[in-house]
C-alpha cells in the first residue's frame, strides 16, 4: 500500500480518537499532548505534507536562493503550527499582548522580505513570490470583524494574489526552460489555493479559537525557549565631554585657539584695522585682460574640465496615495513600492496612476477606469474595470487581470506584458505607437499561453486605396 495513504489513514485515525475524547470537564485547557493530537493541528501536519513537500521537493532540485527561501518558508508555517498549539492553551490577550504573541511568526516573514531587498537577485521573482505569500499567515491575528482584516478565509485568497503576481513571472520565464522551476510555481500555488485557504475553512472559518481558562499570552511567550547566551559586553569606554553651552557668554579655549577660517577671517582681517592691501601687487595695464596678447576667443579644454556640474534636482513631487473628491484615487510619484493597495473602491471611481517606478500596485475591487501614466517597470494587479485600462507614455509595465476589462488600450508604450484571466478573453485591445507588446493567456492545461501583438504592418496599395496587414510573429 501506497506509503502516502498510509499515512493519511493513520491521521484519519488520530483525529477520531481525539473527537471520542470529548470536552474537558470544566473547560480546562488543553495539555500539550491533547493540543498536539488536536484534530486542527493534524489536519495542518496534512497540509505540510501533502502541499509544502512538492515545494520542498522542487526546491532541492534547484537549490541556491530557491532553496533558501523555501526553508523559510518551511521555518513561518512551523511557527505557525507551534502558535496554533499555544492557542489553544492560551487565553485571549489585547492588541498589545497579540503583537507579542505573534512576533516570533513576524520575525520569519521580515527574514524572508529581507532576501529580496538589495541587489536584485537572478531569483528574483521566486524570493518575491515566497515573502509576499508569507503575509497569508496573517490570518491568525483575525480577532473579529472590527479588528480591521478581512475574514480568514479571504484573507488568504488576498494575499496570495499579490504572491501570484511574482509566481505567475516564474511560470512565464522557465515554461520552455526548466520544468523544476515551473513545478516550484505550480506547488507554491497549491500551497496556498486550495492548501492553507481549504484547512482554514475547516477549522479556523472565524479566526483562532483560544482557551477559555488557558494561561495568558504573556506567560505562554514566557515558555519560549531562551535566547542564546552571549559573551558579557566589554565596559563601553566613557562618553566625550559635553560641547560647550551655544548660549554661553565665554567662549571655549578649543573654539578660541582655532584660527578662523573662510569669509570669517576676512572680516576679522578687514576689521583689525591693518592695512590689508600692502601685500597686493599693483595690475599694470599690460596684465588687464583687454590687452594681453594671448587672449583668444575659445575656452581650453582644461577650463571645460575644471568646472563642476551642478547637480540636477528631480522635478517629481512628493509620492501620493489618496481619495480625491470621493471620486478618484490618486498614485503618484511612488518608487520602489512593491505593497501599494486600493481596496475601499467601487465602481463609480476612477484610478490614475503617475509617475512610478519599480512599484507594484494592488487594485481591490471593480473600479470604472484605470489609467498608468508615465510609469516606469510598474505592476498593476486589478479585479474588474467598468469602462477601460488605458497605458500611456509608459515602459515596462505589467498587468494583471484577474477578473474582466472590455477594454484596454496602449499608447506610446515601449515594454507591456498583458496577464488576462478567463473572463476576460473577450476584452478589445488597442495600440499606437508601442513596442514588444505580450499578452498571456491561461492555457488549458493551466500554464500561461504567450501571444506577442504585431508592431510592424505592412501597407499595399491596391485597387485605389491602401490595404495594412500585420506582420505575423512567431510567438502568437
């Protein structure tokens, strides 16, 4: 019998024995034992092994920085599984207590960001895809519906669809280059939809359940084992001596025992009443520059040189993210953003994007128009757009849409990569003066499709008037 099955049945088992145990006279919290055969916390140890093993598997087929990062995220849903047992042995603490509670989870997903900050990796896309997945397991800190989230379930859905963006960029690129890679991507989405959004439905659908009687949050993170110990810290030498007061009367020996310098020791010179020109030597008219014989008309090279350029200032203003009028979101001027989100929107609004660079933005929701304007390698995941997406005087733009668009047009776009979702293969796709336009349909074995849009058309004069075809690509 297959070793799988096996094991799968052994937990079926398990999870029977602990429902026939029943509830603990009194509501007494669970042991550490009982908490561990928990039917939520076998049904998570399913979960690893079913989905996080096809990710692990790949990874070690690729190793380096996929590798890496795959181990952290092996560390968070560990720490997740450790947070979930303490749950149930815990009482439900405040805001503050909750932070501390959940910092250790926190901890891990800083160290995943941490790999895609810096010199940007080859892996790029696969680090990104791991750290954004990361917040999914955000949805243990779901404390009620005024806490701000979103419902446990959605929330997990939202924010593997800002991962999916990185994810989606690693299908793409090694489709037809290796099949690791490729199975990496599909199991990191598996993972996440239907894996961790499906456990979550079956045991937590309104949040972590915790302990009635249990201890509280503080003293289960005073269980935690202790930081390692380190070698005691050499005595800090002692401090400088305080600058002398700016307000005080006498002036201090260091300042005074210095010779002033620059336009103040000018002024002093000017002011001690000698005669500061007796050293100046007197410009005959043979020396004025009118009448010197080498004066020519051209500046020597060595001039050119020796002066500075002064530095240029960047015209862009300050980065904005707002509502303006109730009617139209505003992102402007955002660099290197890569967790912008809009999702207080509705269909009678507008969304204008303008001047970013290396950002990514989130839309949430239907809105009426999208427009990326003077934008630079900038990424926009949308749902659905009533009227139109428009790209204008733009380079390096992605886009994602993950519901339906009738319309998207480019303009004077150099650089666009189009993601469109079965709904909205029907959309119209206009262009004008753009280059290496692609678009990326799901395909039917689930694998995204590349279509590359013509930018070069031939025009034939024939019987009175001008007939234009495109000229065919290879890729579409």
């Amino acid at each position: 019998m297959d070793a799988k099955l096996i094991q799968r049945l052994e937990s079926a088992v398990a999870r029977l024995e602990a429902l026939s145990t029943g509830f603990r006279a009194g509501g007494a919290p669970e042991s550490g034992e009982d908490a561990v055969s928990d039917p939520s916390i076998l049904g998570f140890d399913d979960l690893m092994g079913q989905y996080f093993a096809r990710v692990y598997s790949a990874a070690e087929k690729i190793g380096g920085q996929v590798l890496t990062v795959t181990e952290i995220l092996k560390e968070a849903f560990s720490v997740q599984r450790e947070l979930l047992v303490k749950i149930k042995q815990t009482q439900k603490p405040d805001l503050a207590g909750l932070a501390e509670f959940l910092k250790p989870l926190n901890e891990v997903i800083m160290k995943a960001n941490a790999l895609t900050e810096g010199r940007r990796s080859d892996f790029f896309n696969h680090l990104k895809a791991a750290a954004d997945s990361l917040s999914a397991l955000a949805w243990i800190a779901f404390t009620g519906k005024d806490c701000g989230m979103s419902m446990p379930i959605a929330h997990v859905e939202e924010s593997w669809q800002m991962a999916e963006f990185y994810n989606n960029k690693v299908l793409v690129e090694y489709r037809n280059k290796d099949s690791d890679h490729v199975e990496w991507a599909k199991a990191m989405k598996e993972l996440y939809l239907p894996g961790l959004r499906d456990y979550v439905k079956s045991f937590y659908p309104l949040g972590p359940v915790w302990s009635v009687t249990g201890k509280n949050a503080a003293a289960a993170a005073a269980t935690a084992p202790p930081p390692p110990k380190t070698s005691a810290p050499r005595t800090p030498a002692a401090p400088p001596p305080p600058p002398a007061s700016l307000f005080s009367s006498e002036p201090s020996q260091a300042s005074s025992s210095k010779p002033k310098q620059g336009m103040a020791a000018v002024f002093q010179e000017i002011n001690s009443g000698k005669p500061v020109t007796s050293g100046l030597k007197k410009v005959t008219d043979d020396m004025k520059t009118k009448n010197r014989a080498d004066r020519v008309g051209v500046v020597g090279s060595s001039q050119k040189g020796g002066r500075t350029a002064s530095p240029s200032f960047s015209k862009a203003g300050p980065p904005k993210l707002e509502l303006q009028m109730g009617r139209k979101w505003v992102v402007e001027n955002q660099v290197g953003r890569k967790n912008l989100v809009i999702d207080d929107c509705d269909a009678k609004q507008s969304v204008y994007i303008f001047g970013c660079k290396d950002s990514v933005l989130q839309i949430q929701g239907k809105v009426n128009n999208i427009t990326v304007d003077k934008c630079t390698k900038m990424g926009v995941v949308f749902t659905d757009v009533v009227a139109a997406f428009e790209i204008v005087n733009s380079n390096g733009v992605e886009v994602q849409c993950q519901g339906s668009a009738p319309t998207i047009s480019v303009d004077n776009t150099g650089g666009c990569v189009l993601y469109l979702s079965k709904d909205s293969l029907g959309t119209s796709i206009t262009t004008a003066k753009s280059s290496e336009i692609n678009v990326l349909v799901p395909g039917s074995d689930g694998d995204w499709v590349e279509h590359a849009l013509p930018q070069q058309f031939v025009h034939s004069f024939k019987d009175g008037r001008f007939e234009t075809t495109p000229v065919s690509h290879s890729g579409g």
